[in-house]
C-alpha cells in the first residue's frame, strides 16, 4: 500500500489513546516519527501506454467540460440574437 507506514502509524495512535495498546507513552510522539519507506528505491512503473492513457482521461477532464459551456453559450447566443 502507498501510505502503509502512516496508516500504520494513525492505528497505533489510536490504539494507544483508546488505551488498547499495552504499550508505553502518550502518542504525542508518534506525530514526531519520519515516515521512512521499507524501499526506498520501490515506485510505481508505469506499463506501456498508461502515460497515453493517462493523457487522453486528463483531455476528457478538461477539454469536454470546456466544449460543454462554450456549445452552451453559443446556444444562448443564437438564441438571443437570432431569435
């Protein structure tokens, strides 16, 4: 999991200030521990054409919402000039 050591360490957080957890301390200093990955060198590969993939969904985000306003204000255009 991406986030699997801060996800571990809220859980223990919680554990201790529910008073589930027989170990010793406040919590406090579980805020204070730097995340550090059991890989660092471990990322995410991307397959072939996920990059185009990718590229195409972020098109679709922007540019068809975009096209959506612009068809509806030429509509409104249209209808208050022409009709």
């Amino acid at each position: 999991m991406l986030f699997q050591g801060r996800f571990d360490r809220a859980r223990r957080l919680q554990r201790r200030q529910r008073g589930l957890d027989a170990e010793e301390g406040t919590g406090e200093e579980s805020f204070e521990e730097p995340f550090v990955p059991e890989r660092p060198e471990e990322r995410i590969e991307l397959e072939r054409g996920d990059l185009f993939a990718m590229l195409v969904a972020a098109l679709y985000t922007v540019f068809l919402p975009a096209f959506g306003v612009l068809a509806l204000v030429v509509a409104l255009a249209w209808l208050f000039f022409f009709r």
